[in-house]
C-alpha cells in the first residue's frame, strides 16, 4: 500500500512538472439533427450523421513553451458519425486521424507545420465564407473538394499586423518522380478593423507523368458593420484539356441579439468541358440560437438547381435542424 501510495505521488509530481511546461487540451464537436430532401422524384429524412450544421469531430492539440519565444505544438483530430458511433472514415480509408495530423515549431518568425493539415486554400476561403464552413452540405461549393486538405504536407505561416501570408508544399511521395501528385500553394489575407480580403493559388500535379496539373485561384472578401456582416467569393478550378469550375458566393449574415443570428448566401457553380456547360446554383438561409456559449440550436432552408448541358433540369429543396455542442 505504501508502495502504492509513493509511486502515485512520484507520478503526480512527474505530471505537476509537466503541466507548467506544456498543456494538452481535448476538444470537439458533436452535432446531431435532422434533415429532409425533397427531390422531383421524393422525399428523404436523414440524421445527417457527420453533421448538418458542423461536422462531428474529436481532438487532441498541445503547445509546450520550448524558452526563448519558440514552442512545439501538435494537433490531431478524427471524425466520427453521430447517428452510428462510427469513425466518419468513408472517404479516408485507413485514416484513424483523418481530419488532421501535424506537428510544428512556431516563435515570432512564423510557424512551421508538417502533416496531414488544412491547405492554404481552404484556410484562405475561411475568412470569407458567409458561413466559416458551417451547414456541411454546402462546403464542396466553396472549396471546390479535392483541396480542404493535404497529406504530407509542409506549411509555413507568418503574421505581421494584419496580414497573414502562408505557403505550403505537400509531397507527392513518387519514387523517381519528385514532382509528380506533389502540390504548392501561397495565399494571403488581410484584416483590418471591419475588413477582410484574401486570395490564394494552388497548383497540384498529376499522379502519372501523362496527367495534368489542376490549377486553383481564389479570392474574395468580407466587411462588418455590427450586427451585419456581408461577405463574396470567387474561385476556379482548371485542368489544362478537362474540366475548368469556376464557383461564384455571396453572403451576409445578421446577428438580431446576443442569442440569435441568421445568415443566408448565394452560391453558384459553373462546370465547362469543351463546349458543355453544367450549371449548379444554391440559396441558402440558416439560423442559429445560442443555448449558452458552448450549445447551439440551428435550423436551415436550401433549394438547389443544377440545369446539365444536355438533359432534363433538376431541383432539391432541403431542410435541416439539430443541435450543435462544442467541448
């Protein structure tokens, strides 16, 4: 017993020491709610189990202070269904922490991470998206999927005043062809008082020396005038002898009391390859209400219509509620 007693006091002295150094926090996302779509040809209820409002995720972050202003920090973070107690894996075999994985050094010169991270991209478009990203259903929109994040990915990010510049290099990881899937980005936002712009540029090589590269450009900006925030994006996607997207959003959002804020936006899509065009176009009107600091009740209204080049017109109207809890 003695023993006992003297091995759990040596522990928590071993832990006591740690914790002045460094600190690890646990934190995450657990939304659960409903939603139903109404196509042309019926309608459907779903839980929305990754999320409607924001996706269901479980975390680990950690900041040690190394002296002289340089710190090592890690992040990782899984997915997870909240309608079967899965790992939200479907698109990311294999991945326990499929939503990051980094580790890096920052200081006042920057911050250097390696990993599995969010790209410069979509870290870019954030700062304009009427909706940071929430109501999951319409993110692909504004990120244009394939360039939320990056494996094997080198990021470097500097802060001076209000304006945060970042570049990247993921490997590609092809032996005797360096280049090949490898991508590069830099981007850049500025933020000052009531106003925000960003823009960004990704190149992504093929995985085969026959492919092409996928080329992105975006920008945009927001600007506040409490309680109204209005916000407008643009981007597109190219690769040279396919498909070239371009992606149009506008965007406002209202905060009617310290509980309440509504937010409603236009997104619309342009998809060219050759002389065909596919057209998407989407509205949306989403409102929340705060239960306290840390719990949200949300709801929203979508109507999306996509006109194909050739071909019938088609139309889905959605509606989504549930609660969102952050820990």
């Amino acid at each position: 017993m003695k023993k006992s007693l003297l091995a759990l006091a040596v522990l928590g002295a071993f832990a006591g020491a740690a914790q002045a150094q460094s600190a690890v926090t646990i934190y995450g996302s657990f939304d659960a709610g409903v939603r139903h779509t109404n196509p042309a040809a019926g309608g459907n209820w779903t839980m929305g189990s990754n999320g409607n409002f924001n996706n269901n995720r479980l975390g680990f972050k950690g900041v040690e202070d190394l002296g002289g202003g340089l710190n090592a920090h890690f992040n990782v973070e899984t997915g997870f269904n909240s309608g079967t107690g899965q790992l939200d894996t479907a698109a990311t075999t294999n991945k326990l922490f499929n939503r990051s994985a980094f580790v890096g050094l920052g200081g006042a010169w920057g911050s250097l991470d390696l990993g599995r991270q969010y790209s410069v991209n979509f870290k870019t478009i954030g700062s304009y998206d009427p909706f940071a990203y929430k109501y999951t259903a319409i993110v692909p929109l504004a990120t244009q999927g394939g360039l939320t994040r990056l494996d094997n990915d080198v990021q470097y990010t500097y802060t001076t005043g209000p304006i945060t510049a970042r570049a990247e290099y993921a490997f590609g990881e092809n032996a005797g062809a360096f280049s090949q899937g490898a991508t590069r980005a830099i981007g850049a936002t500025y933020a000052q008082g009531p106003l925000t712009v960003g823009g960004a540029y990704t190149r992504q090589n093929a995985n085969t020396a026959a492919g092409t590269p996928i080329k992105n450009f975006t920008f945009g900006g927001a600007y506040s005038i409490d309680p109204l925030r209005v916000s407008a994006g643009y981007a597109k996607n190219t690769v040279d002898g396919g498909a070239d997207t371009k992606d149009m959003w506008v965007g406002a959002s209202y905060n009617a009391t310290a509980e309440a804020a509504v937010t409603a936006g236009y997104f619309d899509k342009k998809i060219t390859v050759g002389a065909a065009d596919t057209k998407a176009k989407l509205f949306i009107v989403g409102g929340t209400y705060a239960l306290s600091k840390r719990t949200n009740f949300y709801a929203d209204v979508d109507y999306t219509r996509v006109t194909p080049s050739a071909g019938a017109q088609t139309s889905l109207t959605g509606f989504s509620a549930g609660i969102n809890h952050l820990f």
